[in-house]
C-alpha cells in the first residue's frame, strides 16, 4: 500500500489542472443539466479560489513585492461569487416560474448510461472551441493529483489522506468529472466535522477473472457523526439536505446548501458506468463507496 500525503504540486500541473476546470465550466451546459446544477459547481470552485486567497496572504508565503497578487486574486473571487449568486437568482427566477428541473429518482445505485464520447467538443457562449474531453487513463494518478485542492476544502482543523492500492486504470471519465465528484464528497465531510477530523480516502482495484473486466473500487471516509440510517437513501435525492438556507447578510452563500452535491455526484458516475452507495463506519463516521469498472482501451 502507499500512503500519499500532502504534497506541493509543481506549478505547470496545477495551472494546466485549474485551466481544464475552467473550460468545463464555462462551457455550455451538458445535456440534462440545470442552471442548479453548474452554480453549485462553480460556487465550489470559486470557494476553492478563495481559500488559496488565505493560503497566499499567510505571512512568508509571497515576497513582499508580490504580496498585491492575493489581494487582486481576492477581488476576482469577490466577482466570481457575485456572478455565481446571479446564476442562483435565475436559478430561483426560472423555479418560481414553473420551470422544472431534472430530479433524482430516489434510488441508492444510479442508473447505467452511455460511455462518455471521447470525440465531443464543448463550445463556450463566445463560439471559441475548446480541447476535445479526455477520459482517465490512470485513475489512481487523477485522484492523487487531486489531493492538494481536496485539502484545500478539508481545511486546516481536518487532515486528509490518499491510500492507493493500484487503480493506475483507465475509466470512463474525464478528470474534471472526477474533480466535481471529489469536491462535493469531500466538501459534505469536512462541513458535517466543524470542529476538525480526518478524511481519508482508499482507492483499491478489483480482478473477478482473468475473463471479466476490472473494477475500482474508491472509498471516502471520515470520522465525524456519520449518517442517519433512515437517510443513507434519501442523501442521494436532489434537493435532500440537512443544512438551512443561509441569509445573504451573513457572508455566506444565498442558498448555498440546495442538497444537490451527491445528486449530482451520482448522475456524473452513473454516466462513467459506475455507481455510488452511503454507509456508515463501525468506529463512526460516514463511507461513500464508488464503483467503476476500468474501460477498455
């Protein structure tokens, strides 16, 4: 087994990483996704921005020639944020209007879809062409190349671990579906631990035969109160969450817990072929487990 810790990143692949999350978010919206849908993720994203904002104005971090930059950063995340709460205002505009939205059937295991078309190319609104979606090669490099934004949105109170026991497989998945998944399972443990923990995450791979295809197996643990038995179901529906809507004078987002992160989580694997399940640990806490099966090259 080998255990990941923390680690820095080297620039180009943290740049190339925030610049293919950005394309996918400003391009046009997936077939079957709600304007909900993509404010959450971009609100998850600019939350990130702002975290790197505190990390970049800790004394010693920049010279103090360059420490302007966090804060000119923090002026396009205050932006960011101002734009993502006008996209839940259309959100909340469009509802009140009778507009529906896609919802979750309410069943624990997502149903199966098309493998994702490694040959489509997303347009933004300004008709630029972006780069062609590529899918996973190596599974376990995507999830280890995530672990230092995962911990930006654990915290300092909450440390967080990647165990790995193989996984370097191909999947149908693109590594920013991946992001979005990871985000929003770690983004509910570190929010149901305010006072600090731990999450961890253990990625395993899975032979039946020499005949039948592989599997993966991933697992995000922590070690916080867990989840009501009676909802290990229900925290898959859209709209199912145990936070309340909080007053935009506070600081916080407008609406910002609307229970759509593991719907969403669920609809993204559900299209990789893959599936997800809540339970909880012996020793207490709360366990997402994902499966999916390696694509054939």
């Amino acid at each position: 087994m080998q255990q990941i810790g923390i680690s820095v990143e080297s620039n180009r692949t943290e740049r190339k990483r925030v610049e293919a999350v950005v394309e996918t978010l400003a391009g046009t919206r997936c077939k079957g996704e709600t304007l909900a849908e993509v404010a959450h993720d971009a609100r998850n994203m600019v939350t990130a921005l702002g975290l790197y904002c505190d990390l970049l104005e800790e004394p010693g971090v920049l010279y103090t020639e360059f420490v302007h930059y966090g804060s000119e950063l923090r002026l396009v995340a205050a932006a960011s944020r101002r734009l993502v709460e006008k996209l839940t205002a259309l959100d909340n505009s469009n509802a009140t209007a009778g507009d529906s939205s896609n919802s979750s059937n309410g069943i624990l295991w997502g149903p199966l879809k098309a493998p994702v078309n490694a040959s489509v190319r997303i347009a933004n609104r300004t008709g630029m062409e972006l780069q062609p979606v590529r899918l996973i090669e190596s599974f376990a490099a995507e999830l280890m190349a995530n672990r230092n934004l995962l911990a930006s949105f654990a915290g300092t109170s909450i440390s967080l671990l990647v165990d790995v026991e193989g996984g370097a497989l191909p999947v149908e998945m693109t590594g920013e579906d991946l992001t979005r998944v990871l985000v929003n399972l770690v983004k509910n443990a570190a929010e149901s631990m305010p006072c600090g923990g731990r999450i961890t995450l253990g990625l395993h791979e899975f032979h039946a035969s020499a005949d039948a295809a592989a599997w993966l197996v991933l697992t995000v643990e922590d070690n916080g109160p867990g989840i009501p038995r009676a909802n290990l179901k229900q925290v898959f529906e859209a709209g199912y969450t145990t936070h309340l809507t909080e007053n935009t004078n506070t600081g916080k987002w407008p609406g910002a817990h609307r229970g759509l992160g593991l719907s969403i989580t669920r609809s993204i694997l559900a299209a990789a072929r893959g599936r997800i399940r809540a339970a909880n640990r012996d020793s207490g806490g709360g366990r997402f487990i994902i499966e999916l099966p390696v694509r054939t090259r």
